[in-house]
C-alpha cells in the first residue's frame, strides 16, 4: 500500500483525517512516525499558500506524497478574523478559553447577523517525484455562539453554532460532523485527489 504523510503535529487533525480518509487506498503516517520534526511555517497570505509550503516541506523531507492543511475561522463582525491567524490568535501560548473570550468581549452587543461566522479549509497534496500539486477546499457557515458548548471536536468547533443543526460543532456526534464540517468538504476533494494519484501510480511502470 502507498504511503501518505499527513504534515501536521496536531494531534485533533491527525485523528479527523484518519477517519476522514480510511480506506482511501493509502497508508497514512506522521511526522514521528518517520522521525520528521517539520516546519509549521504559516505566513503565507492564504491558506492555500500556508497549505502549499507545509506539504512542500512534507514531501521534500519524507520524499512521500505528503498531504497538509491550513484552515480558520473567520468572524463577520471581526472583518474576518481571526481568519490566517486562528492558530496563534492571542499568541501561540494562549488557550483555547482565553480565545474564546477574547472573540465574546469583541460580539459583546452583537446581533445574530453580526455573529455570522464560517469555518474554511484548504487541503494541499504534494507528489514529490512529479512535483504536482493539487488543492481541495471547504467550508461551511455559522454562527458564534453565546458560550462555548459541547465536549467534542477541537479548536474553535465550541463556539461554532450550526443553526440547521440546533448545536454548536462540538456537540455534534462525530459521525455527522465527519460529514458537513469544512474538513470533510475539503477532505471528500482530497480522497478524488488520492484516488486520481493512486491510479497513475498503478499505471507507471
């Protein structure tokens, strides 16, 4: 079987994509699995960019097609932050919670409108004997909720409310988040991808 590397530390990702990609034909690995300690350089200006660098630097390391991301969340009454920056938002050390309640003191009064939010994805795919590169994208629509909700997911998906849904992302049961989420969406793009790659690999000699 082929093997995939998934340029990224974060543990959240890691599992998602798994699960996101099981039984796309490919073995998928991570950076320690190979003793790969990579950059997690993000100062492009678009998370293509920013997903382009990270399996640039996967694949030149690991000589395997390598698979990364950038994604965000972008904020309507914030002009679409923290956008590029939802990692480091308050700086790289801050958690979670703190961001959280950085972004309610900045909604404080806020309308339902002005509460809309979306989540983007954008997956990079790197084969590093062509040098081709491929790219998925997804996203999906929301709202910041009055208080973080819900044990489940990682990152922002607690303050991410899905109107059609009554619950915020990380109140979803996986099975259906792993379906509508804007990973998922990108990640159906990057199985077509993967599925595409696998059968030119069968075809050359």
């Amino acid at each position: 079987m082929p093997r995939l590397l998934l340029a990224t530390s974060n543990a959240g990702k890691v599992a998602e994509y798994r699960l996101l990609l099981n039984g796309c034909g490919w073995e998928i690995l991570v950076p320690g699995d190979l003793d790969l300690e990579l950059p997690d350089d993000e100062t492009g200006e678009t998370y293509e960019a920013n997903a382009r660098t990270k399996a640039r630097a996967g694949a030149e390391a690991s000589r395997l097609v390598t698979l990364a991301d950038d994604s965000g969340i972008e904020i309507e009454a914030m002009d679409g932050e923290p956008g590029l920056h939802s990692a480091r938002f308050l700086g790289r050390e801050a958690t979670y919670p703190q961001r959280f309640a950085e972004i309610q003191r900045h909604l404080a009064g806020a309308s339902r409108e002005e509460r809309r939010a979306r989540f983007r994805c954008v997956i990079a795919i790197v084969e590093p004997r062509s040098g081709i590169e491929r790219v998925a994208a997804g996203e999906v629509m929301g709202l910041i909720a009055g208080e973080a909700r819900g044990e489940g997911g990682f990152g922002y998906d607690p303050i991410f409310w899905l109107p059609q849904h009554s619950a915020t992302m990380a109140e979803l049961p996986e099975r259906q988040k792993n379906l509508i989420s804007h990973r998922a969406i990108a990640a159906a793009g990057a199985r077509q991808i993967l599925k595409e790659l696998l059968n030119e690999q069968q075809r050359s000699p």
